[in-house]
C-alpha cells in the first residue's frame, strides 16, 4: 500500500480552499489528509484575503466612526 | 397519484438544488447589493444596529467641520491681514474683521478650502487602504484546534464519558459558537441570532435527518424530518458554508413552517448560516492514486430573525460571501469539537464532488 503524503505547500493549499470550500478544507486538515500546520496557515492567510473590505466600506466606516467588524 | 406526488417531489429537489447551487456559485450583484444595503449596512451605519446610537450625520459632521475650519484658516487670514497696506489700514480689526471675511468667501475660495479637504481625506484614506495587517499564521485558534484534535477517541469520543454528559457538551459548543457569531455581529447582547442547531442523518439512506441538538428547545421536537425538504440538506450535500439571507423571500422554494417542531408553525428566522460539519477519508486506488472522500455527518444551523445578518457589503460581489468563511475561522475550535463529539456513530453523506 502506497503511504499518502499531507499536503504542505500553503500557495497551492490557499487555490485547493477556492475549489473546495473552507468547511471540507478544514474535514481533511482534520483527517491528516492536509498537514495541520500549513493548513491552519493557508487558512489564515486565505480568510485574511477574502476579509479585505472594498474602499466604500472603508470610506463608511471612517466617516461614521463605526467599527470595521472583520477587523475587531 | 402516487406517480404524481414522486413527480411533484423530484420538481421540488430540482428546484431547491438549483436554488442552492445558484447562491453559491453566482454573485448577487445589485439587486443583493441593494437588499443588503437597506437590511444591514445602512441601519449600522446611522447607528441602530449598535448600542450607542452615534448617527452617520453627526459623525460625520464631527469629523469633517474640524477639517472645513482648518482649511478656512489660510483663507480668512489672506482676507483678515490684506497685503495691501492701505488696504490693511482701512479694513476692520478684532471678530468683525473676521466675521466679514468668512462672508466674503467667494467660489475661488470655497474651491480652495474643499481642495484641502479632499487632499487631507484622501490621504488618511490611502493610509488605511494600504495599510496591510501582518498576518499572524499561528493564532490562539489554531493551538486550541491542534489540541482539540489530539485527543484521543473513546466510545463516547474521548472527551465525555457518557451520551448524556457528551450531548451537554454539545449543547455547550453551541451556545458558545452562538456568543461567537454574536462578537462578530457586534451583538453585546447576543439577542439577534435567535437559535443555534445542530442537524444530523438519522440513517445512511439520506432520507431523514433529525435535531440532535439545539439552544432555543421552546416546542416539542420531531423525532425525524424528511431530509429533501431542509434546505440544511442541499446545504450538506454541497459541503460548503452557506448563508441563506431572506428565508421568507419569494425565491426560497422552501417550506416557511418550521421543519423541526411537532406543531409546524410558521419559521420566525429570516437569516441562515449553514456550516456543514465534514469528514474526510482516503483512499488508494490501484493505480496509487489518493482519491479524497469528503462525507457530511450533520450541519451547524445558526439563525436570526432579521435579514441580512451574515451578510457585509461586499459579499455582493463574491460567490460565496464573506462573512460565512470569516465565521467559520471564528468558530474553528467549537466545529472541531463538534466533530468530535458528533462523529461517532454518526451516518454520513458523501459531499458532491
């Protein structure tokens, strides 16, 4: 039987979490099928990038002086 | 008849799956964008969604009138203290003198002020545009999910040592994924989600699911709910976090009475998060390919009352959404520990590739 190797590259971790969706991401860093650690990297870094808020929320959120919610 | 009623619920699969995957792969765009606007941003920007009532207007005016007041200094003073020395004598001195040259503003004057001000936002927006926080890639979270996911496996999965005690549990995490979503809501008062539930597979046919869990227990329960009539099953089936903004739109093609209480009465919740709670094994097939099978043993519902609740400006534009994958991270170390709890001897189903 062929041993499985987890995966470890976080850029190619980061396009594998845009195919698949953050929740079945997260069942294969669980099964070990995703090395923990640059899983929990990939992860970070990809709700990082998707949490980026475009310049009329910010614009909004610095005129009203409310909190940016992403950001708290 | 019978022909009739299987065709009637084969019209409604296709339509529920085509309302579901459509959601999730295509942008909402305006008609969103305005829906969004209307439900959420804007009623947290005029200051009603929050506790203190600061309004966008006053805010604002806060902000921007130091900036007008400093801008008019150089104006008013080129006004005030004339080059012209007969001038100079001739002009009044003291307030009147300023007085009179505030109302003598003309539009090259205005424009100038305005030019300052627009120099002096747009550069403390640039700031905050390119401002670029470092991102920390070990987080509290992400320890207590490594822990979490050491521990070991028992018969009630290692954690509690009964059903009971492991239900409770559960119950805990829920409430806790609750006060979670309520940080991210800015909801002090953790009064706008209105129930959390956890939904799971009564059997390995896929037909049934049932409540195993939830916080608000204010009816009496079902044992078990036709599975192709929760949207938490179409949900499940596509593996991905999924948040439904208007329950009760007319496009929803599903039931608006609740699903899981005995007397069926109508659903209070208008928003939905759906987080799919997934496992996943491997296979080697027998050319040494790794093919992954990803399963769902049950579904994180977290609901609210209003509209538009886990949704943020922006999430227009992406065919996901946003804010479901930042309450997913939010919530990392209790769906951990769901599956932990849950897994065992939970009927799972295979998440369409």
């Amino acid at each position: 039987m062929k041993t499985v190797q987890p995966l470890k590259d976080v850029d190619q971790l980061g396009r594998l979490i845009d195919e698949i969706g953050i929740a079945r991401f997260e069942g294969r860093c669980a099964s070990g099928a995703i090395d923990q650690v640059a899983g929990a990297k990939a992860m970070q870094a990809y709700v990082e990038k998707v949490s980026e808020r475009p310049l009329a929320s910010r614009l909004a959120h610095f005129l009203s002086d409310t909190v940016e919610v992403y950001k708290r | 008849m019978a022909a009739a009623k299987f065709k009637a619920s084969q019209e409604f699969r296709a339509k529920c799956i085509e309302y579901v995957e459509c959601k999730l792969t295509t942008k909402g765009g305006y008609h969103e964008a305005y829906s969004g606007f209307k439900h959420r941003t804007f009623p947290y920007l005029i200051g009603l969604e929050t506790k203190d009532k600061t309004n966008l207007i006053v805010a604002s005016v806060l902000k921007i009138l130091p900036l007008f007041l400093g801008a008019m200094v150089p104006v008013v003073a080129r006004k005030v203290y004339p080059q012209n020395a007969v001038a100079a004598a001739a002009a009044p001195q003291g307030p009147e003198a300023v007085l009179k040259a505030i109302a003598s503003i003309d539009p090259t004057d205005a424009a100038l002020i305005f030019t300052v001000v627009f120099f002096t936002l747009f550069n403390k927006l640039s700031e905050k545009y390119f401002k670029r926080s470092k991102v920390s890639f070990t987080t509290p979270h992400t320890r207590i999910c490594e822990t979490i996911e050491s521990l070991p496996l028992d018969q009630f999965a290692g954690i509690s040592s009964t059903p009971a005690a492991s239900d409770a549990l559960l119950k805990s995490c829920l409430a806790g994924i609750k006060h979670e979503i309520s940080v991210l809501l800015l909801d002090d008062s953790e009064k706008v989600i209105s129930d959390v539930v956890y939904w799971e597979f009564c059997d390995k046919t896929e037909r049934r699911m049932r409540v195993r869990s939830r916080l608000v227990m204010d009816k009496p329960q079902k044992t078990s709910v036709e599975a192709h009539l929760l949207q938490a099953y179409y949900v499940a089936k596509t593996g991905k976090v999924f948040a439904e903004h208007d329950f009760q739109h007319r496009d929803n093609p599903f039931p608006s009475e609740r699903a899981s209480s005995v007397d069926n009465g109508s659903v209070a919740y208008k928003s939905i998060l759906f987080v799919p709670i997934i496992i996943n094994e491997e296979e080697v097939d027998s050319a040494g390919e790794t093919i992954d099978h990803d399963y769902c043993i049950g579904v994180l519902c977290v609901a609210s009352d209003r509209p538009f609740r886990f949704w943020r400006w922006g999430d227009q534009n992406r065919d996901e959404g946003t804010f479901g994958k930042v309450a997913y991270d939010h919530i990392r170390p209790y769906i951990q520990l769901v599956r932990r709890l849950a897994m065992h001897g939970a009927y799972r189903v295979e998440v369409n590739a």
